[in-house]
C-alpha cells in the first residue's frame, strides 16, 4: 500500500513538474506585461529641451530636468523665471513650458488600435504653455484636454498657446482652432475633448484673435486684437515670449503625417534618385535628425532657430508616377504659393524668411519632375527630363529670370520666365517676357531655396508641365 502511495505520489509530481514550467512561465510572462503595461503607462514625455530653472517636483522637492529625461504621467513641471522646458509627448505632440510655469500631463492612455478610447489629459496651473497636439488628438479630437483652474480647452487639431492664473485664462491659436469653455454644466473638470456646454465657443487661428475666460463667469469671450491693439499685452506670447528656437518645434510636428516620399529618375541631378513627394521632407531635416540623435541617447539640445522651408509635391497620379502626397494631409500647416493642373503643389512653413535687400544670387536645380501631356490628357502622359536649368535672383530690383529645357517622347522644348519677386518672396511672371506660366517663389532664413511648378505649351497638341527645386549655389 505503501509502495503505491510512492508510486501516485510520484506520478503527482511528475505531473506538476510538467505544468510547472508553463505555470510559471504563464505567471512570469504576466508579470512582465503588467510591469510593460505600468512602464508604457508611466512614461508620458522626454524632454527634448532645457533653459534656466526647469525641473520637477518629487516627494515635495525641485529636482532639475536633464535632455533626455522621461516624464511621468501625473509628474508636476515647473520652471523659474528664466527656465524653458519643451517636452516631445509619447503621441507625437509637443508640450511647452515658459517662464514661471507649473504644469502637468495629468492623464495620458492612448488606446493606439482604438483611438476612441484614448485619453490625454494636460494641465497648466499657472503661467504660460504651448501645446501642439500629437496622434491622440489628431486621430480622436473627443479624448484630447488641456485645463487650467478656470477653463476647459479641446482642439481641432492645433498649435495653441495658454496663459493661466487662479483667475483668468487666455488662449493664442497659430494654427487649427480650439473650443474652451468655463467649468459649469456640460463642461466637467475630469472630461475630455471639446465641452459641450452653452457657452463653449470656438476660435480659429488668427494672428488678431484672443480669447478670454475670466473666473467666477459663466462666458467666453472672442477679442479683436487688431481693432483693440491695447489688448495685445494680454496675449500669451507677451505675457512669456517664445525662446528662440520654439519655432522649429512645429517642424518637428508637421511631419509625423507626411506621406512617404516617392522616389524617380531626372536626369537633372545628374542620374540620382530624388526625393519627390516632398522636395525638403521635414523628416530628414536636421531638427529631426536631432531629435532621433536626442532619442538614441545622446542628451543635448537639438532644436535650431526656426526656418522657412519650401515643400512640394505630386497629388495625383501621372506619367505613370504614382500620387505622392494627399493633397489635404500635405496642405496642413503650410501655406500654399502654387497648385496648378494636373498634379504639382508647392507650398512654405509658416515660418519667418529673411531676405536680402540687395545683390544677385544664383540657384542650382536640385530636384524636378516633369511630363508632356498630349491633348490635356493626363493618362497620355510621357515622362520628361529637365535639362539646362537655371534661376537667378537680383533683389535690389526685386526680379527673377529663370530657364529650363524639357525633353521627353520625341520632344524637345525650351521654356523661359521673367518676372518680378514681390515683398513675401513669390514669384510674379511677365507673360509678355516669359514663354511659359509658373507658381512659386523663395523660401528661407536667409533666402537659400526655391520652388515653383511650371506649364509651357509645345505645339497644339503637347503641354509640358512640371515641377522644380532649387537651393542656393555655392
């Protein structure tokens, strides 16, 4: 009996020796995923610049903020009265610290396979911050907050800028537009996205637009800056100006929407494959070269005075090129100076450009695309080469002259503009000096680019058309 009480004990443990491992390992996989799910939840943000006193607070003490360093979701920042500290969220999205501000990301559960169940919530307690929004906002606007002590912020997708005390609230939008509301019914401190009470109001970027809540109010008010220059000292940007280099941030930004570059041959750069559904792609400029420097670990700052750029790119599929770029992605942010048939758009940064009051420069092609159209039928399409390019500039007389060559199916064409530069860089062609139609102009702090797209007929049948990218000579 003895002997078979061994023998099932045996076989019991042989048993449990067998499930042990998959116990275990079921239970240790659990832990670790718990563990990842609680690390994902906790990190929120890395700080991708510091200036002066800026830090966090732990266990009731100031501890200084390095390049490099993660924040914690609910963790509380603050900056003195010299202090800057620009934090890259986990979306995407960017988040600003001024002078003499104390804020927080006080929720932040992105829900990537299921937006609508995304949550992100940022605080200002006081002082001034800027939020461009990331991924959560842009895919589920309703799951996107940012509070201060008297009024609630949704967005529409949005570069916004916002001043907080215990008292009043005052919002700047540069790009997109925002929807803020006091705290009263229809507008809960812990909600999300837009409030839907009966005062929520909304504004859209303008450089002339505040907005105004005031506590102990049940409104909102719109101020017109331009009618009332007066109240320009209650903006946001005066109360704490941006450092100087808080522009490029919103290159960082714009790209994470970018559609992915298509690649050609053009003869004109010399056998290369460029890049062509974005001329400058943002995604390889040096900010963000930077900042993928900053997230290998390298802890310095890496954002750079802001710059205007040009971009372009093919919306519509031609000469057997597929679409580059989505027309209305492509466009969000910019500012377009050309959009012409059948496929071509060029657009700039919103960025400032610097350039010269005198002197001549001289530009090399160094990127195009271009296709001969017969009887305006963009599927009949015959993809061309640009040869002989050149763009020259005088700003003391504000004129441009530009050439180029259009070969391609058998034809051969040459095609001429000259034209004046008008005050914002954009190019303005003689028709009775020019043999061909263009859209475009210059772009750059200082002046060191070019783009346009252009349209020349070659005999009744045959329209060449296309685009070009040039940058400074040497």
């Amino acid at each position: 009996m003895l002997y078979k009480r061994k023998g099932w004990v045996c076989r019991r443990m042989a048993l449990w020796l067998d499930v042990l491992p998959g116990v275990l390992l079921g239970v240790l996989l659990g832990v670790f995923l718990t563990a990842f799910a609680v690390n994902a939840h906790a990190q929120a943000a890395l700080v991708i610049f510091t200036q002066g006193d800026a830090g966090v607070e732990k266990a009731g003490k100031f501890e200084p903020l390095q390049v490099g360093a993660s924040i914690a979701e609910g963790a509380l920042l603050r900056t003195g009265a010299g202090g800057y500290l620009y934090l890259k969220l986990a979306d995407d999205g960017f988040f600003i610290l001024r002078p003499k501000t104390q804020a927080r990301i006080a929720a932040y559960r992105p829900v990537p396979e299921r937006p609508a169940e995304s949550e992100f919530r940022l605080e200002l307690l006081e002082g001034v911050a800027r939020a461009i929004t990331g991924k959560v906002a842009d895919q589920a606007k309703d799951r996107f907050r940012l509070n201060t002590p008297v009024a609630a912020i949704g967005v529409k997708g949005t570069d916004f800028v916002v001043s907080a005390t215990a008292d009043a609230t005052y919002v700047s939008v540069y790009s997109g537009g925002v929807v803020a509301s006091p705290f009263m019914a229809g507008c809960a401190r812990e909600g999300l996205g837009q409030c839907k009470s009966t005062v929520a109001t909304t504004m859209l970027a303008s450089p002339d637009g505040l907005l105004e809540v005031k506590g102990g109010t049940q409104n909102v008010q719109l101020l017109d800056l331009k009618s009332n220059p007066a109240l320009r000292q209650l903006t946001p940007d005066q109360i704490a100006p941006p450092a100087n280099n808080e522009g490029a941030v919103r290159t960082l930004r714009r790209d994470t929407n970018a559609a992915v570059p298509v690649s050609v041959t053009s003869a004109a750069t010399s056998g290369a494959a460029p890049t062509l559904a974005l001329a400058e792609n943002p995604n390889t400029t040096s900010s963000i070269l930077g900042a993928a420097r900053l997230l290998s670990g390298v802890t310095m700052p890496v954002i750079e005075p802001p710059t205007q750029k040009i971009f372009w790119g093919r919306y519509a599929e031609v000469a057997n090129l597929p679409k580059g770029v989505d027309l209305a992605e492509f466009m969000k942010g910019l500012d377009p100076i050309g959009l012409s048939w059948p496929s071509y758009v060029v657009a700039r940064n919103k960025d400032p450009m610097s350039m010269p009051s005198a002197g001549m420069m001289s530009f090399n092609l160094t990127n195009s695309e271009s296709g001969i159209f017969l009887n305006n039928n963009t599927s009949a399409a015959i993809a061309a080469q640009i040869v002989n390019p050149t763009l020259s500039v005088d700003f003391g007389s504000r004129a441009f002259a530009t050439q180029l060559t259009v070969v391609g199916g058998g034809y051969k064409a040459d095609f001429v503009a000259n034209g004046t530069v008008q005050a914002n860089g954009l190019f303005e062609a003689n028709a009775g000096r020019s043999n061909m139609t263009l859209s475009g102009g210059l772009a750059g702090s200082p002046v060191d680019q070019s783009a346009y797209i252009f349209s020349g007929r070659i005999d009744s049948n045959a329209v060449a058309s296309g685009a070009t990218f040039w940058r400074r000579a040497p």
